[in-house]
C-alpha cells in the first residue's frame, strides 16, 4: 500500500519490481510497476507496469495513477503475471475501485533466485531536474509465497 505519489517532482520516479542477479538469460527476472512522470509534467500517463525486456511491444502498459493512497498487487502464475491497482488500502474491501489492470502472458520468466526491490530515483531532466528531496510512505508490503 503506498501513500499518495501526486506530490513527486517530474524527474522523480518509484519503482517496485521484482530482480534476479542470476537471472540474465530471463532478463533477471524483472516486473515491475512504476509510478513518475520521467521528466515530463506534462505527460498524463504516470505510471506504468511492465515485463522485461521493455522494447518488445506489449511489455509495458500505462495508465493515469490518481491521488490518494493505493494498492499495488502482482500475481505471478507460471505463464501469467496480473497486475492491479485499487483505490485504498489492502484492508479495503473487496469491490474496491479499480484504477487499472492488466494480465501479461507472454514473456513471463520462470521464478529464479529473484528479489522484491523498491527505488525511488531521479531522472536526467534538463527542463524539470530535481529541486528538492522527495519521499514515499509504503505503508504495507505483503509477500504470500
């Protein structure tokens, strides 16, 4: 569950995803959901899932993330990796409204040695660079093997 992202500055991107080291051959294993604006505040789309390797067609997916505290879930099936986000808390009940979803079911790796990994990073920004510090309250992560 992560606190409204709204306030992060253009050249500020999160990301969660998931990362083998061992995983090369699988391009390590990565999926990930990503929430920024990537140097452009003019840009309506900010966040966005995605597979590894991000240049074939069809491995990211974006959407308009809204204000207010929501709830980011990956399941990932053999063949089959489904993504959500909800509006509020994982506590919220069930029905709660949907910002977006996707199911990938191509590209999907096989589980490896991979690790969940949280970055919150600048990116270059020559018109919008990074004026002060940013934070992001992730107030609940689960992992249900």
């Amino acid at each position: 569950m992560v606190r409204d992202t709204s306030h992060l500055e253009p050249a500020v991107v999160l990301s969660m995803h998931t990362f083998d080291e061992w995983g090369g051959d699988q391009h390590y294993h990565e999926m990930d959901v990503e929430i920024g604006h990537w140097g452009d505040p003019r840009r309506k789309k900010n966040a966005q899932y995605g597979i590894q390797p991000f240049y074939v067609p069809g491995n990211i997916i974006q959407f308009s993330e809204p204000t207010g505290t929501l709830t980011h879930t990956l399941l990932w099936e053999p063949g089959r990796a489904s993504f959500k986000t909800v509006r509020g808390s994982s506590s919220s009940p069930p029905g709660a409204p949907v910002v977006h979803e996707h199911i990938f079911t191509s590209g999907i790796p096989t589980p490896g040695q991979e690790f969940l990994e949280f970055m919150l990073y600048p990116v270059a920004s020559d018109k919008n660079p990074l004026q002060k510090s940013n934070e992001v309250v992730i107030e609940k992560f689960e992992y249900r093997p």
